[in-house]
C-alpha cells in the first residue's frame, strides 16, 4: 500500500474511516461463504452444500438491512467533508 493512499485515508474523521474500512462488501460476503464448507468436513452430496450455501447466503443479505451505528453523526461527518456530493440514497 502506498503511503499516499494511507495518508488520505487517516485525513477523515473516525466515522468515515470506520465506515470506509467496513464496506468491503464482497470481501466479506466471500470469506463467510468460504467458512461454510470448512465447518464441515464431508456434505453427502451437491445439494446439501448447496442448500448450505443458500441459506448461509439469506442469513448474510438479512445482516445488511440492519441500519449503520451512529448514521446521523456520519453522515454530518460526509456533509462537512463533502458538501452538495453527499446525498442519502
């Protein structure tokens, strides 16, 4: 990793920084894909890791509905830094 990349990194505040290392989404969907079939050594066949996967699958999508910690300091937080580009979607 460069430095410079580092170093803008650390010039926002806490809850942007907190918020910018936690959104790797699919780095995080993958690894708890990747831990399913470690827990268990032997699946009798393809459907059974398969429906192991789906429902690993639906418990991750239901833990992105839940709403971010501390949303209004935040996003007070992407007003200053970022003025007019900052907007809810």
């Amino acid at each position: 990793m460069k430095w410079e990349n580092l170093s803008t990194y650390f010039s926002y505040g806490p809850q942007i920084r907190r918020l910018i290392y936690t959104t790797n989404t699919l780095e995080g969907f993958n690894r708890q894909l990747r831990k399913v079939p470690k827990s268990k050594a032997v699946f009798p066949n393809d459907d059974a890791l398969r429906k192991t996967l789906y429902l690993t699958t639906w418990d991750i999508t239901e833990r992105w509905s839940m709403p971010y910690r501390d949303r209004g300091e935040t996003y007070g937080q992407f007003i200053i830094e970022f003025g007019d580009r900052a907007s809810i979607a």
